[in-house]
C-alpha cells in the first residue's frame, strides 16, 4: 500500500510540473514581441562602382599644313564652330601657282596632240584603204588583158613573148596588191610611229597625272575642316609662344595649325580598377557628377572598355587599371574639356524591385527567409536573393508590394510568434 501511495504522489506531482509550464509557456506567447516593421513598396535597386574620371571630347585631331609658304589669312579662332570642309586658313605659295599652271597647260597640248594623231591615223588609213582599190583594179585589168591575150595566143594571133609579158604584169599586180591588203590590216604605218595615236595618249595620261599632282598641292594652300566641330586652339609663332600665327609669317609642311574637336556630346575617361572590371558592362547606365558643378548629376553610358589593363599612373597603386569610356546622353553648357568628373558605374540596376534592409534577412545555409507579419503573428518566409549590396537585398522571388515584413534581426522572433509593431524612429529604415 505505501509503495502505491508513493506512485500516486509522483504522478500528481508531474501533472502539477506539466500543468504549471503549458501555464508558463501559453503566457510566455501570450505575451507579444516589439518588432520594427516596414512595407514592401518596388523601388529601384541599385550597385554602384564609385569611379573618378575627366571629361572630354569624343574626337579631339590636329590640322596641319601640308606644304611650306606663308600665312594668307586665317579666318577662325578659338571657341569657334565650324563645319566639315569649311575653310580655316590659306597658305601662299607662288610657286606652286606656277607648276600647276605650266602642268596643266601640258596636259591641253597632250590632249591636243591626241586629236592631231587620230586624224593622221584615219588619213593614213584612208590613203591605205585607196592604195588596196588602185591594186585591185590593176590586178583585175591585168587579169582581163592576161587572158583576153592568151585566147589570141591559142588562137596564133599574137606571139609567144606578148602572153608571157601580160602574165608577168599580171604577176606584178597581185603581188602589188596582196602588199597593199597586208598594210592595210597592219594599220597605217604612220600611226604607230612617234606621232601615233597610242603614243599621244600615253603622253596625254602621263601629263594629266602630273598636273592632277599640281593641282592636289594646290588645294593643299587651303586649310580645311575634317570635321564638324569647334576651334580648339589656333598655333602660336614659332619663337613667340604668346602670338598666334598672323598672315605672312612662315610655315613648314606638316606644322599643326589648329586643334578641333569632333561635335557631340562629351566622353569621360575613367580607369577602373582590374579587380573591379569584372563587373562593368557595355549600356551599363552611369551617374557623372563633380565638385566643378556641385548638385548636378548627368547621366551616361558605357561605351567602351579598354582591351588591356595597364599600369596605373599613381605609383602608390600596384593594381592595374583598365581605362572605360563613358559617353554623356547631354552636355550642358557649364562643361569644359578636362574637367575632373565623380563617376558612379551602376553595376546592377533593377527597377521597381523588391529591397529590403540587408537586417532584415536572413540566410541559414543555402536558403533565406524573412519574417512577414500577418495579423499580428510572424511567419517565416523563403525567399530568394537576387543580389546584395552594402546595405540592401534584392529580392528577386518570394515577396509582394504591400507585404509587411520585420525591418531588422528581432531575439526571441520565431516562427508563429505574436508580435506588436513598435512606433517609427523619426527616420524610418532605408531600402522599403
């Protein structure tokens, strides 16, 4: 019986330890957890590669003068627009007047004796076909009389010596005349001879070449725009830096008179560091900002990426770097060539994307969740990272606009537990 009595106690006393912690634990969840919560609203997600650069332009080209003389006249300065072909300057050179005017007078008697050959030509071959006519009837009369005699000599009304006379005329004619028909085909003689046609024309074309080559050089008295564009700078003397070029003074062949840059919107020259360029992309959206006109932001794009890295210019750098152009959508008129430019490569832009606080997820293994709150209670949420940044998650699957989920890493936050949102700090979480 005491033995039983013991037995009774100890079950009593597990129903009261069993009775007494569902009490505990059903006022433990009872009790709701202060949370900080935000609303899921699709905002842009964005990485930023911070970058510093110069702004230029795309095209900047020297024009030099391309045969000696002296200055003519100039007739743009510096800061001035100008179109393709449009004339900058001309260079005076007489004696290049000269040569082209003596070269081109050569080519006319060229062309002119052309003509006079190709009339001699037809001349002589007029005379040849003549000459094949006259041999021809001398052959035909030859051949009448030749065998009008030798049906008289058949017939001994004329003796021997006569038929044998009117067959050697006869003879003489076709040879007479085969000769006539073989110069004839052969052209006229006079014709291939210094004064023939092919040789007129070879002389023709060899002058016009010269004077095609005088001409250019002519032309080259002219100083042209290659492009449009505007007058970047008009070359100084060549022993006073301070005093531009001015008609008469000296000039060699091949000295840069100007420098112009290509019209269009400004580039920017950024060198991205070799570790970095893995994630720079041609279209990649960039944001172009500097102290040189503070508050303003222009947008750009990636246009070009260097193929090869190359030593960086600060000898504290070991890395390489990769130079990376940037081409401008605009450019305002505050813009100067060689500007320093702030430089933001957005390696990842996504809008209207699902970004939450970086604090606010969390990653077990392979898998994420975040804790959304519904009525009141929290439920854990799988969900999937599309890319992170220093201080917000994307959330490429997994949540809806208008979810509301808990902002930042909550002890004691478990799945299923009532929560109660805690009021808004005066500045509310960043990335929602």
């Amino acid at each position: 019986m005491k033995r039983l009595r013991n037995l009774a106690i100890l079950v009593v006393a597990l129903a009261i330890v069993v009775v007494i912690a569902v009490v505990a634990s059903r006022g433990n969840h009872s009790e709701a957890l202060g949370v900080r919560t935000i609303k899921v609203t699709p905002t842009t997600f964005q990485v930023k590669l911070p970058e510093s650069g110069v702004i230029m332009r795309p095209l900047v080209d020297t024009v030099p003068t391309l045969i000696a003389g002296n200055v003519q006249q100039i007739f743009v300065k510096a800061g001035d627009q100008v179109s393709a072909g449009q004339t900058l300057a001309t260079i005076e050179n007489p004696t290049l007047s000269y040569t082209a005017a003596g070269s081109q007078a050569d080519y006319n008697s060229a062309t002119a004796n052309v003509t006079a050959a190709q009339v001699q030509e037809r001349n002589a071959g007029v005379g040849y076909r003549a000459t094949v006519q006259t041999t021809l009837s001398q052959l035909n009369d030859a051949r009448r009389i030749y065998l009008a005699d030798r049906s008289l000599f058949e017939n001994k009304a004329i003796p021997r010596n006569q038929l044998d006379e009117d067959k050697a005329k006869l003879d003489q004619a076709q040879v007479a005349f085969d000769q006539a028909q073989q110069q004839e085909q052969l052209g006229a003689v006079s014709g291939f001879n210094g004064n023939s046609v092919a040789y007129a024309q070879a002389a023709a074309r060899k002058s016009q070449i010269q004077s095609a080559q005088d001409q250019q050089q002519l032309a080259f008295t002219r100083i042209t725009a290659p492009f449009d564009g505007t007058i970047q700078t008009v070359a100084t003397q060549t022993n006073d830096a301070t005093r531009s070029l001015q008609s008469g003074d000296p000039v060699v062949q091949g000295q840069a008179l100007f420098t112009i840059a290509r019209a269009g919107n400004f580039i920017v020259k950024a060198e991205v560091d070799e570790q970095d360029v893995i994630d720079v992309r041609l279209g990649q959206r960039v944001n172009v900002g500097g102290q040189d006109f503070p508050g303003r932001t222009i947008l750009g794009h990636v246009t070009r990426i260097a193929p090869v890295a190359a030593k960086s210019a600060d000898a504290n750098n070991t890395a390489k770097q990769v130079e990376t152009t940037i081409s401008l959508d605009s450019s305002p008129s505050f813009l100067r060539d060689g500007m320093s430019a702030d430089v933001d490569i957005l390696t990842t832009y996504v809008p209207r994307a699902i970004v939450l606080p970086n604090d606010a997820v969390t990653t077990e293994g392979s898998h994420s969740y975040v804790y959304v709150v519904t009525n009141g209670v929290a439920h854990k949420q799988f969900v999937r990272i599309g890319k992170a940044s220093d201080t917000q998650t994307w959330i490429s699957s997994g949540l809806r606009p208008g979810d509301v989920i808990v902002a930042i890493k909550t002890p004691g936050l478990t799945n299923g537990r009532r929560v109660r949102v805690l009021p808004s700090p005066s500045a509310s979480p960043a990335g929602a």
